[in-house]
C-alpha cells in the first residue's frame, strides 16, 4: 500500500520511494527522514480531501496526494 | 564591524532570539513579510545578521534558494567571525540537517560556530533535558540550551557567543560531516540519543489539530477567523485612521497659518495636505493587517490555514501556499508577490503572483469608502445584524477574490508551463502552537508602516503635485478651462460608455499611477480641496450631481479589477523576469476592468 492509502493513526513501515520522482523531491523527502526502514504514522486525513498529515523524526508534516502515493509503506497493524 | 550570523530553519525561534540579543535598534532589508527578509542588529560591537530561515541548505523554492544563496555568501566573507546555529530543541533531528550543513560549510570558510539550543524550556517542562556538554563533544562545537522567551540560559549562552567571536579562532569545529555526506543520518542518529523520548509536545499539538484541521470544525474556525481578521482591518484600524486623520488635519491648519494666502497655501493645501494626507491615512490600516498576519503566524495557525486552503485551491491550480500571499496581499500587493516566492512549484508561484494584484489591497479603500458611501444607504442593514455598507464591503473583497480565482483558473489552463518543473509537490511542516511573543511583532508592525510609506510617498507626491499644476494652470481659469480641464474632455469619449463624465474620466486616468489617487483628484474636481477628510462631504455632492447606479457599480468594481500600481509592476517585473508580462497584466487587468464597468452600466 502507499502513505496515501494509510488510515488515521495508523502506523507504518518505509518499503521504498518511487524512483520516478525528481531528483531533488527525493532528496527533500529524505531530509525529512522519508527514508526506507523508518516508522512513519499517519496523523489524520487532510482536510476536504487535502494533503495527509503525518509524523516521523519528531515532526509533523503535510504532504499532498501526488507524492504520498509514491511512497510504499506497509501497515504495522 | 565584525559579523555574528544567526541561521536556523523556520519556527526555530530565531526571529526573537535575535531581537532580544540586539535590542531596539534594528535594520530589516528587504520587504516585511513571510520568510524574505535579512535583519541587522547590534550586540557590544557585532553586526548580528539574522538570515532567512530554510530547512536544508538544498532547496526546492525560490525562498529557499535565496536562503541558502544568503547564508552561503555571508559565511564566506571575511569580515564573518561566528554562525550561531539555532535549534529547536523540541524539533531536535529536523533542526539538525540544517546545523550540520551549516557547520561543515563553516568549518570549510574555517568559521567558528555555535549552536544555540532553543526552546529549552518546553523540554524541560516535560520533566526531560538535553545533555549539552555530551552533545557538545559529538558534534564539535559548543552547544548551549535556552529559551528566548523565558530567557533561561540566555544571559550565558550570550557570555560564550561574546567570548567566541571575540576570539573566533579557538572555537573551530574539531569535527563536522564530511563533504558530500549526508547530513540525515547524523541528524537522526544525534537525535536519537540526545532528542525527545516522549512525544507529549506533538501529541498536544496534534489534538488541537484534530479540531482545526477537521473538514467541518477546522473549516468553520477559518471562516470565522477570515472574518475576525477582515473585521478588524476596519474596526481596529478606524480609530486609528481618525487619529491620523485629525494630526493631519491640525499640521494642515498650523502650515496653512504661517504660510501667505495665494499660491504657496493653495500648493500646500491641495497637493502636499490633500494628496499625500489622504494616503498616509492607510497606513494604521498596513499596520493592524500586519499584526493579525504576525499572530496568525507566529502561533502557527498559518500554516494549518494554507493546508485547509490547499485541496479547494488546487481545483483553479493555485497550491496551499497561495493562501499567505494572497491574505497579505489585502495589505499591500508588493510584500505579497515576495512572499509568493514560498511557492515550490514554479507555475503555481506565477499563477499566485499574476493575481494577488486582484485582492482588494489598502489603497483601494478610499475609492470604497467614498462609492459605498455614494451608493448604498448607511442606516440600511443586511439579515437584520449587518450593516449594509460594511456588507457591500465585503462584497467587493468578496468579488475580487472570486476574479482572481476565475483568472488563476484561465492561466492554469493557458499560461506554458515547463513541464520538468511544474509539480514540484506540497509539502509543508505544521509548527508546534505557541503563544506569539510582542517583540518581534511590534517590529514587524512598524517597519509594515515605514516600508509602506517609504515605497508609496513618493509616486503619490508626484502625481499630486502634478495633478495640481495641471488643474492650478493657466492662471485664473476655471478648472474647466484648465489644462486638466481640457485633457479631461479629449478623453470624455472613452469613458462615456462606463457613464461617466470628464471628470470621472481625469481621476481614473490619473489613478493609473497609483488608485490612491482617485478620491483626491475626484474631490479637487468636484470644487472641494481636501476632499477626503471628510469623504461623506464629497459623497453628498457627487449623489447631488447624479451618479446613476449603474455607472456607480460599474466603477467601484472597476477599482476592484483594474491593477492601477506602478510599484507593483515594477514589482512583478522584478519577480518574473519579464516586463512584457508585467506591463501585458497592467493592460489586461485595465481593460478587464473597463468591460466589467460598460457591462454593468449597460445591464443597471
């Protein structure tokens, strides 16, 4: 499954980043600790459908659909 | 002078910590606004340099290049003795990625750095700490814990920044992260042991958000808060206009009773006290805009805001991070087309830039202000609660925004778009909530003021005074009869279509330069200096002379549309590269805003 498709506080494991993304997304998302072999755990839904909002590394953040779902995580539970 | 630089990622707490090692006395380059700013203070005979925050020293936007362009430039020179590296201590492996690269390109200038571990008090709060000393010898330089707000550890963390920059060469990083490594995993691997154990401050954080980041509470606090924000620009401010107004007035008064009656006291009066008076009456207006911006931000309900914008946003192509321009942009379009520069993706970002000049900004309040008063009743109310002028208000806020997103809309679809840049993704972090504290926003509210004026006066004295010779000239004529006079019936036929006379025609020919100019002109045609000191006066007369509504209507939207600023061209030309779209938007907004006011004159 991919980070987009993960429920409300659910938790989950990093399988890989798509590799067609750019170069320099792939950099920043791994500056943010997107990064294979991670715990990542999905806040909430974003609002009216918007970006998801998840927390790893000690932050919190927002990403949108057409990057989360290029991101292949699975479910912990 | 040598220089201390202070660099830190966004939310670190970096704006305060530096206004409360520099004190009162401080420069800021560039415009006011969000993230596009370098600030410039002094600490017992340093320069303390606070640059633009970012998160990594590789970046996806435009602000973030700047960042990083500024913060490399500065810890090259020679005159740089110390880089302060601010942490967030709550925030520990995100801050991290940023201090570790900043240290490796010092260490490389063979700069001395420190790392100022903020927010110190929140972990300790928590009943939790950071072990500075160990974390000190891990990383290679000094690391001191402390709070900017409650001032814990600040007293010694400026002692040692003292001490070090005065002797920079003894405090070179004896370790740092190798050239092209990866700052990441240092960062996490130091935050795993020296960061957090417990996540309480991201749990509260997160069941606030709960509420505001719902589809259905979250989207019902934004409203209100728009609301509270576009009330208070008028019931905040309007006092404060009165004030200005009145110190106007009297300076007016005491010049006009030293100066000879003639045409000195006619220059006085019309150009200098009418004209550029009118305009300075806005600026407690910048200022209130400015300081609900600053809370909104430094509490961290901005960013949740842009996310709730983010998905309705995105269906005209616009992103989430449109939605901070375009709220400044009510304040003052130029500030705004800077802060669009957040935008990662490139396309987006022009979109957002080429139509924050739609958002009704402060100079279009006096043109308001005077059209409603001419066309809609003031004791009329609007559901029973509202007072019909401040809904009409409303309206026109309402109307520009709703062109803008129709225009976004047309541009997303039309405007080439360079396809190996255009989805640069959202990402945004959403800051812990903390109460804003006064200092860096009291200074953030009076350079909103300064900057204003200091852009704005001189365009608007020039047109004044020019708009005064042309009227004053020939000598003894009627105003009719004056060079004004006659320029004004040459271009009568462009504007017949709209319902408008000569008159009108000559205030919105001469608002091209900026739409301040408007009431001013109209009041000194009208036979009446000083006109908009007391705009009902002026209201009477025009309802007198007989403004249908159709016509009425017609020109108040066409101040909503028409993008009637040179500044901001100049502005856009700056930002885009480009002075043929700067100027096309100049025309295309001005002729948009022309067949918006023949439609309505036509239809009413």
């Amino acid at each position: 499954m991919t980070l987009w498709e993960l429920n409300t506080k659910q938790q989950a494991l990093i399988i890989s980043v798509k590799s067609e993304l750019a170069e320099n997304v792939k950099e920043r998302l791994s500056e943010m600790g997107i990064q294979v072999g991670r715990d990542i755990q999905c806040v909430r839904k974003g609002p009216l459908g918007g970006p998801i909002v998840m927390q790893l590394g000690g932050s919190v953040f927002a990403i949108e659909e057409n990057l989360a779902a290029q991101i292949e995580v699975e479910a912990r539970n | 002078m040598q220089r201390i630089l202070m660099v830190g990622k966004p939310n670190s707490g970096k704006s305060l910590l530096f206004n409360q090692l520099t004190g009162l006395r401080q420069k800021v380059a560039n415009y006011p606004g969000v993230t596009v700013e370098v600030k410039r203070g002094q600490c017992a005979g340093f320069e303390v340099v606070d640059l633009p925050g970012t998160y990594t020293m590789r970046g996806l936007s435009r602000d973030e290049e700047i960042a990083i362009r500024e913060i490399t430039q500065s810890i090259e020179r020679d005159d740089t003795s110390l880089v302060v590296c601010v942490l967030d201590a709550t925030r520990l492996e995100r801050s991290l990625v940023l201090g570790l690269q900043v240290q490796q390109l010092a260490r490389e200038n063979n700069k001395s750095v420190i790392f100022a571990l903020n927010f110190i008090d929140e972990v300790r709060r928590i009943g939790e700490d950071v072990d500075t000393e160990a974390l000190s010898k891990e990383l290679g330089s000094p690391v001191m814990a402390l709070s900017a707000r409650t001032l814990d550890g600040l007293h010694e963390f400026k002692t040692s920044m003292l001490e070090i920059a005065a002797a920079p060469e003894e405090y070179k990083p004896s370790n740092s992260i190798g050239k092209g490594e990866s700052a990441v995993h240092r960062s996490q691997e130091l935050a795993g042991k020296y960061g957090l154990k417990l996540d309480v401050v991201l749990r509260n954080q997160n069941s606030v958000d709960r509420f505001l980041l719902n589809s259905w509470t979250g989207s019902v606090v934004f409203l209100a808060v728009m609301f509270v924000l576009f009330q208070s620009i008028f019931t905040l401010a309007a006092p404060l206009m009165d004030g200005m107004e009145s110190l106007i007035g009297s300076v007016a008064e005491g010049v006009s009773a030293v100066t000879p009656e003639g045409i000195v006291a006619d220059f006085f009066n019309d150009a200098i006290f009418g004209g550029l008076g009118s305009f300075l009456v806005f600026v407690p207006q910048i200022m209130v805009l400015t300081l609900i911006i600053g809370l909104l931000e430094d509490s961290g309900y901005l960013a949740r805001a842009a996310l709730m914008c983010h998905r309705p946003l995105s269906a005209v192509g616009l992103s989430g991070r449109s939605f901070i321009p375009y709220l400044s942009g009510h304040a003052c379009a130029i500030p705004a087309i800077m802060a669009a520069r957040t935008i990662e993706s490139p396309h987006k970002r022009m979109i957002t830039m080429l139509t924050i000049p739609l958002m009704s900004c402060s100079a279009r309040l006096p043109v308001y202000a005077l059209l409603v008063a001419v066309l809609v009743p003031e004791d009329g109310t609007f559901l029973g609660i509202f007072g019909m002028q401040g809904a009409a208000f409303f309206g026109l806020y309402f109307f520009g925004i709703v062109v803008a997103l129709i225009v976004s809309q047309f541009l997303n679809r039309f405007l080439p778009r360079d396809l190996e840049e255009s989805d640069m993704p959202f990402i945004l972090e959403l800051p812990t909530y903390r109460l804003p504290h006064w200092k860096p926003l009291t200074f953030r509210v009076i350079d909103s003021g300064l900057q204003f004026v200091r852009r704005a006066a001189p365009i608007i004295f020039m047109v004044s005074v020019g708009i005064w010779i042309l009227g004053y000239f020939p000598m003894e004529s009627k105003l009719q009869d004056s060079w004004l006079g006659q320029i004004g019936h040459f271009i009568e036929p462009v504007f017949a279509p709209m319902g408008l006379d000569w008159r009108y025609g000559v205030a919105i020919l001469m608002s091209f330069l900026a739409r301040e100019v408007f009431v001013g002109a109209l009041g000194t045609l009208f036979g009446m200096d000083g006109a908009e000191d007391d705009v009902g006066g002026l209201a009477e007369r025009i309802q007198a002379d007989g403004l249908t509504t159709g016509a009425g209507l017609g020109l108040v939207l066409f101040y909503v549309v028409a993008l009637q600023c040179v500044a901001t061209v100049a502005m856009l030309k700056g930002e885009t590269g480009s002075n043929k779209l700067a100027w096309g938007l100049y025309v295309a907004y001005g002729v948009l805003a022309y067949l918006i006011a023949v439609g309505v004159n036509f239809f009413f």
